[in-house]
C-alpha cells in the first residue's frame, strides 16, 4: 500500500542522492533522506513497511551495537540497517528506502530521535545501552534525554526493552517499559549518574550495585557479563573471544545477543557471528602509515575517551589526539578536562584537529609529553617516528583520519 | 616543611559537568611547577566541604544536581570557610547557588547560600550558549574568555559587582556583566575551563592564598587565548555577511 505521494518522494529522494554521490558531494544518504521526508513527513512510516525492527540507542556504542546485532541476525535472513551510521530520521529514511526486501532491519538511532523513530517503525526491541554527557552544547543536560526515552517507553505498545542495568538513567528510562531485558553491560563513566534520575536525591553504590532512597535501583541482570564471559538466561557461559579491542565490546555482544534471542537466534550462534567482525566504519581498524602500524579509536565523548584510552596499550607507541569541535562534535571541549589524560604521562602524544590547542594545554597540565601539529598527516607522521601508533580522534577528526589512512 | 596548599574541589560528581573540575587542577599544577606544594581535595556529594581548605573551587551542573549540591551546602560548612577569609571560585550552576535564590528543576525559587548578593531566574529568550568574551574587573587578569552554556540571568545586588563586562556572548543577561566578585567570592559563567583558558586568573586566584607568584611560561594557553579571540572575529564576520542584504531597489 505505498501512496503516490510516498513514491515521488522516494524517487525524488534517490535522484537526489545519485546527483550527490556522482558530483562527490557526499554519499547522498542524508540530502537524499532530506528530501523525501520534506516531500513525505509520513516518508519514514512508509519506507518501514511493517517490517520487523530493532533500534540501537545511547551515547556511546551505537554503530557498533547495531554491526554485532545485525550479524547475529543475518542467521535468520537478510537484514536492513543503516551502515554508515547516519542515524537521524533523515538517514534512516534512505538506508531504508535503498533497501527494500529485507524483512528484518536493524537501526541505530540518535537519543533525542527514539520516540519519533519508534512511532514511525514501531520495532519489536529498543536496545538501550548507556547515557552520559555528549554534545552539551545541543542537549544541555543528559537527565533530559533520559526522560524522553521514558515517555518514549511507557506509550502503549511500546518495544520491549533490552537495557543496561549498570547505568541509572538508561534503568530509570526503561523500567517504565512493559517488558525489559537486563544486561549488565558495565558501566565505566559513573560521573553523570551520582544524582538519581527519578528523585534527584543521591545514588549510593556498594561494588556493581547501586540504588537510591526513592526506590530505584539496579535490576536483577537476566544476562551478565563477567571479563570476557557473558551467562545468558539459561545460565551457559558463553566465553566471548571478539576481534574487536575492549571490555566495554563484551557488554555491547551482550546486548546484541540479548536482541537476537527475541528472533530465537542463539546466544552461541551470536556470538560466532560477532567475533567476525574486526571493525565497525573505520573504528578499530588496523591500517598503516609511512609502513608503521596504525590504530584508529572514535571517542567522542568523555566515557569513549575513557573507554578508549584503555585500549592503548603501555608499551612504545605514538599517540595521536585529534579533537575539533564542529557542531558534530559539540561546539564546546571543554570536556577534555573530564578525561583522565594523565594515562598517558611517559607517552608522546601528538596533539592535532581544529582544536588541538586545547588538547595541548589540557596534556600540558597533565603532565604529557607532547607537539601540537595543524595538518592531520603530519601529525600521524610526527607519531610514526616514536613506534606503532595509536590514532584516538573525535567525530568528525575521525572521519578524516580515515581519508588521511586511505579507508573510506 | 609547610602543609600543601589544598585546593577543595567541591561535589565534582554533581558539580562538574562541564569540564570545571579542569579549574582545580590548573590551580594545582600551576603551584607545583613553581615548587609550591599543593593538593587537590575531591569532595565526595555524602561528605560536607573540609573547612580548612584553602581554595574552593565549584563548577557547572544539571538543574536537578544543582538542587542537591545547595542542600548539602546547606549544612553551613562552605559559608565558615568564606567567613574565615577563604578564597571561592564558582562557575555557573556553582555561582548561582551562592547567590540569594535560584530556580530549580521545577522552576521553583530556591534560596541559595547567600555568598553573593545576587538572584538568578530565566532568561528572556534562549539558553545561552556559544563563545564568551569580557574584560574582567579583577586587578591584572584582562580579557577573559570561555564558554557559556545555561539558561539563568543573574542580576547582583549592591554587595557584588561584576567580575567581567562582556563583550561578546551573554554573561548574566544582566547589565551587559558577567558573574560576580563579592569579598574573597569570585564567579562566572565561563566554561571551557576557565582557568585553563584564563592562566591570569588562575594566579590572580593564587594570589590570594599564597601571596607574589613566580612567572610561568605560558605560551600554550596564549595561543589557544589567540585562537579563540580570532575565531570570535570570524563568527561575527560570519554573521554581518548573512545579515548583509542589497539595499533595496527604490
């Protein structure tokens, strides 16, 4: 039952997209998305076709999340998702609109954008992985989002939930869901969820557990994960070898597998399938530069920096810190002063990106060792002559960093 | 040898979700790479403030945080620490809690600690937030610079005076100023943070405590001060060029 209206703009959107990959403008998802859902606000609703659908939301973990569940579920048939990560409803609109046989799609959604994703697409399971501060400048404040998705949760035929019973907020959210699923997917950022969200009063946390006076408190896992072991519901143990660095990928695997089971997709056959993957659009890959071996790390947030600072290892290696600040990315880095740059004192680190001065001053202060280099290449050069290198960009850093390596 | 100087960072869990907790160590190490042995004092949200600290240091945070912050504040222990003549530098949600009132989550007017004479409530049109750029009051700090990020217009009573005159950005909404120096109480809406972007201001701070302070060689932090004074002038460049139209025809 595809309208007249939604066909023109599904064409419109397309042509659109084809002008702008040709004229290499782009690879055209978002103004292709753009236009048909200016042409079609419904657009989105359409391009769903009652299929069957996960979404993947949080701050940090998204595309990752979305690239282990989507593997898990090509065991049950060809799935749609949007690869690429453009995941507001303009992107979404084009993934789904390129693809349209796929009876299964995976998408990983931008916070603010659940609610409105999930009354266009109606998918059986909202995956909710974590909640901390990220582009300040746009959001403001992190209890906010954490509200939206709880209004988000509690409508009528609402998905079930798969949720982190580590973090408070994503607890608090998705406990008004009619059915949740927890995963004790860890928690490494505590810094954003010392005040409850549903009382404001103070959270007190005795080991992994926490709770507050009001009531609120972290549920009961149904999967846990221990190092590299998840225990699924059954309670087999599931030693979970991924090629991807990381604690914090075990605990996305989990949340994967957990959705999976909704499409009876075992949690053996989940995993096998995830540990194929050995990079997610660039993050995590292993290249090289200058014929030394290079690693490029996404953070684009305190938690991922923390998270991403623990992949580097001791030993010699050249750091590079690349850091803008484009809308993207948050106008304002004030949060490098969030980031425990010290780990890195004994290390030579390359500070670079639109903001590299105020990479430098924070290393200055914290004691590290290091230059400041304007050009991206340079930077990556200068790295390259202390050993293998270890590249951690922000956002929109890492997309250059992935031409400066040839990938993408 | 002498006790460290401490430098109390107070409630960073609530308190610092804007990168401020940077504020306390810039004051360290700016110590102790003049041979000043100094430390910081992380205060934990179910502790109350040490008062024999030597510099307290609040940052920026959520409405709901904030409210808890002032409540634990409440018990009087910061309030003896200014009494005693010690030395306060709050940023944001930190400074408007010390003022006379301030509206909470709900919108709810909330006394503040009443360090500073002044009242905070909404401002008019949108949150403010983006480069802020001012020529503080404070003797020898100059131009300031950082950012802002919140949706409160603080207007200061006879008691305060504004610690900067803004010139680009909001500040308080109020008076063209931007936040407020009252005794030994000084306080602002910069982020970024503000004393990693304002090292003048820092050891003006110092000063305070420890008295004449040996040169640094700050060359990092005045490039990226010239970096961001240049990138304020392209934003207003920008922003002529879009306003410009053709004058119309007649």
């Amino acid at each position: 039952m595809t309208s007249t209206r939604y066909a023109l703009a599904r064409t419109a959107g397309s042509l659109a997209a084809g002008l702008s990959r040709r004229t290499g403008r782009g690879d055209g998802t978002t103004v292709g998305g753009r236009i048909t859902l200016a042409l079609d606000p419904t657009a989105l609703e359409h391009a769903a076709g009652g299929r069957d659908f996960a979404i993947v939301s949080g701050t940090n973990g998204k595309s990752t999340t979305r690239t282990f569940l989507t593997a898990a579920l090509l065991t049950r048939g060809p799935v749609v998702s949007n690869a690429g990560g453009a995941n507001l409803p303009t992107g979404l609109t084009a993934a789904l609109t390129r693809d349209r046989t796929a009876r299964i799609g995976v998408l990983e959604v931008d916070e603010p954008f659940v609610p409105i994703v999930s009354e266009a697409v109606h998918p059986r399971v909202a995956v909710l992985l974590n909640l901390s501060r990220d582009q300040l400048d746009r959001y403001a404040e992190v209890r906010r989002l954490a509200g939206i998705w709880r209004d988000a949760l509690s409508r009528p035929e609402a998905p079930v939930a798969v949720a982190n019973c580590d973090d408070p907020l994503v607890v608090w959210a998705a406990s008004a869901a009619a059915t949740t699923v927890w995963v004790s997917a860890g928690q490494r950022w505590a810094n954003d969820t010392a005040v409850c969200p549903a009382c404001g009063g103070v959270i007190t946390r005795d080991g992994a557990d926490w709770s507050s006076d009001c009531g609120l408190r972290r549920p009961t896992p149904t999967w846990t994960v221990e190092g590299t072991q998840v225990t699924d519901p059954d309670g087999t143990r599931h030693q979970v070898t991924l090629a991807i660095p990381g604690d914090v990928n075990v605990g996305n695997a989990a949340m994967a597998a957990a959705a999976a089971a909704l499409w009876d997709v075992t949690p053996a056959d989940a995993f096998t399938a995830m540990t194929l993957i050995d990079e997610v659009e660039g993050r995590y890959l292993r290249t090289s530069f200058a014929g030394v071996p290079v690693r490029l790390l996404l953070a684009k947030n305190p938690a991922g920096w923390v998270e991403a600072l623990s992949m580097v290892p001791d030993h010699e290696v050249g750091v590079v810190i690349a850091v803008n600040a484009r809308p993207a990315d948050g106008r304002d880095p004030s949060w490098l002063w969030d980031v425990g740059f010290e780990v890195l004192r004994g290390r030579v680190a390359v500070a670079t990106g639109e903001r590299s001065r105020d990479v430098a001053v924070r290393l200055r202060y914290a004691d590290v060792d290091h230059t400041r280099v304007d050009d991206e290449a340079a930077a990556l050069r200068a790295a390259t002559k202390v050993g293998p290198v270890e590249v951690l960009a922000n956002y929109t850093a890492f997309q250059t960093y992935r031409r400066v390596v040839g990938d993408g | 040898m002498a006790d460290p100087v401490r430098i109390a960072l107070v409630y960073p869990t609530v308190l610092g979700t804007y990168g401020d907790g940077g504020n306390a160590t810039v004051l360290t190490q700016r110590l102790r790479w003049r041979g000043i042995d100094a430390e910081t004092i992380d205060v934990g949200i179910d502790h109350s403030v040490p008062e024999q600290a030597d510099l307290y240091v609040l940052g920026g945070g959520e409405d709901s945080a904030q409210t808890l912050a002032v409540n634990r504040l409440g018990d009087g222990a910061l309030n003896r620490a200014v009494d005693a003549g010690k030395t306060v530098f709050a940023v944001c949600a930190g400074f408007q809690i010390l003022g006379e009132t301030f509206l909470d989550g709900a919108g709810a007017v909330h006394p503040g600690l009443g360090l500073i004479d002044c009242r905070t409530d909404r401002l008019d049109g949108p949150r403010a937030v983006g480069e802020l750029l001012g020529d503080s009051a404070l003797d020898g700090v100059g131009t300031v610079t950082g950012y802002e990020n919140h949706g409160g217009r603080t207007v200061l009573g006879p008691d305060a005076t504004p610690f900067a005159t803004v010139r680009s950005g909001i500040g308080n909404g109020d008076a063209a100023g931007d936040g407020a120096i009252q005794g030994n109480v000084v306080a602002t809406y910069l982020h970024g943070p503000a004393l990693a972007r304002n090292p003048e201001l820092a050891d003006a701070l110092l000063r305070r405590v420890v008295g004449e302070l040996d040169p640094l060689d700050d060359a990092e932090e005045l490039e990226l001060r010239r970096e961001r004074f240049a990138a304020i002038t392209r934003a207003k460049v920008t922003r002529w060029r879009r306003q410009w139209r053709p004058p119309a025809r007649q």
